[in-house]
C-alpha cells in the first residue's frame, strides 16, 4: 500500500510556473527570441541552465555566447524570477492543495517534495507550508535535471519509501516521466494533450482526492 505523496512545487503547490514563463520570456524578449506559450511547456520542469538552452536553441543562437556569458544570463532570468516572487503568501497556494496535504497527513502517509528549483525553500517558506514535508529535494542537490528521476528517488529515499510505493505530482511533461521512470504512479495537474502519460490526470488542483487517486492504484 502507498506510504508516501511527493509534490513537484511550481505549478503544483502554487503557480510559479507562470512567474517562471514571465520571467524566461522576459529574457527571450531582450535576446530576440520570442516565444509562446506552447514552446513555454517544454520549459516547465526543466533546470534553469538547461530552459537557457532551449531558449537559445530555439534562437538558433546556442553558440553566441561564452559559458560564463550563459551563466550571466540564467543569473538575469533568476533575477526577473525573484522580483515575481517577492510578494508571495499563503493566499498563492493553489485551490485545494492544503486540503489535499491535510487529507494525505491524516491518513498517515508521508510527504515529500522534489523540485528542479533553486529556489524551492525560499518559495515554500514564503507560502507558510515547510511544516507539511517531511523532506525536501531541490535543485541544489541533484545532478540531473528532469525527465531523469533521480529528485523524485532522492525523495523517496530520504522519506524511507520504495519509489513503487510512492505517488507523485506533477504539473509538467517532464515531469511525469520523471515519475514514471522513477517507477511511481504519476498523478498529473494539467491538460491531456501535454500529460497524456501520467496515469492519472486531473484538471485542476481542487480536484486532487488521496481517496480518489488510490481507487485508481493497485501496489
Ligand atoms: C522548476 C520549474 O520547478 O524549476 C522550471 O518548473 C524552472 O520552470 C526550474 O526553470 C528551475 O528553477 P530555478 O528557480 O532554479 O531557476
Ligand atoms: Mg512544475
């Protein structure tokens, strides 16, 4: 039986990923290279060194610029992103979502966070919810970026968990192969086309039930 939920933090707990596209687009504006929100979904879940490359790759501009030039301009997208972020509270919690932590505590379930984000704790700090999780993984701590699973096992590790018996959340394509390939059920926050190979997919936050989800589980 399931023993523990791991949350993915923007677009998931709170809608960070929209400051995060704001802020990309920002800097693909002073480079030269717009970009819709469609291009932005292969953004999401994605570190910040490797969302420059895409950015630039799109550009055709990925050998314009030195590494340490690339650096400089990560360094700007951040800087755009924690201007979005100054103001954030637990008013910017998504609907449902501490119902949905209230629901998986109560049932004595463990949970747990990985985030591609450097700045997961500033971000969960500034929403009031740190005291829900259990443990915490974020960018700082992990080699590879999703798709790859290694955040979502490093949580299910650090929470004493088999990754088979853990359920993960997810708002981001990325992301759910991350899950999958971490060999979790992957519930997904989002619109089908993009999420299609999650197992179970929801349209918005207010609609995530543990009951619901573990009708849907069989470990
Ligand atoms: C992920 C977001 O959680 O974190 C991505 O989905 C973002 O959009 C990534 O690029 C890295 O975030 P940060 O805060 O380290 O730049
Ligand atoms: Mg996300």
């Amino acid at each position: 039986t399931i023993e523990a939920v791991i949350f993915d933090l923007d677009g998931v707990i709170t809608d960070t990923a929209e400051y995060h596209y704001l802020a990309w687009k920002q800097l693909g504006e002073e480079l030269g290279i717009p970009f819709d929100r469609e291009f932005n979904e292969t953004l999401k879940g994605v570190s910040r060194t490797e969302s420059l490359e895409r950015i630039l790759t799109l550009g055709g501009k990925q050998d314009d610029f030195t590494p340490e030039e690339k650096d400089g301009l990560a360094q700007k997208k951040n800087e755009h992103y924690v201007e979005l972020i100054q103001h954030i509270s637990s008013d910017d919690l998504l609907p449902g979502i501490v119902s949905f932590l209230d629901e998986i505590k109560e049932a004595g379930l463990k949970i747990g966070m990985a985030s591609a984000s450097k700045n997961a704790f500033a971000v969960v700090d500034a929403l009031g919810v740190r005291h829900y999780f259990d443990h915490i993984v974020d960018a700082a701590t992990v080699a590879q970026s999703k798709p790859h699973p290694e955040v979502f096992l490093k949580a299910a590790s650090a929470l004493g968990v088999k990754p088979e018996l853990a359920i993960g959340v997810e708002d981001a394509a990325a992301g759910v192969t991350a899950i999958k390939a971490a060999n979790m059920f992957a519930v997904a926050v989002g619109e089908e086309s993009m999420l299609g190979h999650a197992d179970l997919i929801v349209a918005s936050t207010d609609e995530l039930s543990l009951e619901r989800i573990l009708e849907r589980v069989h470990v």
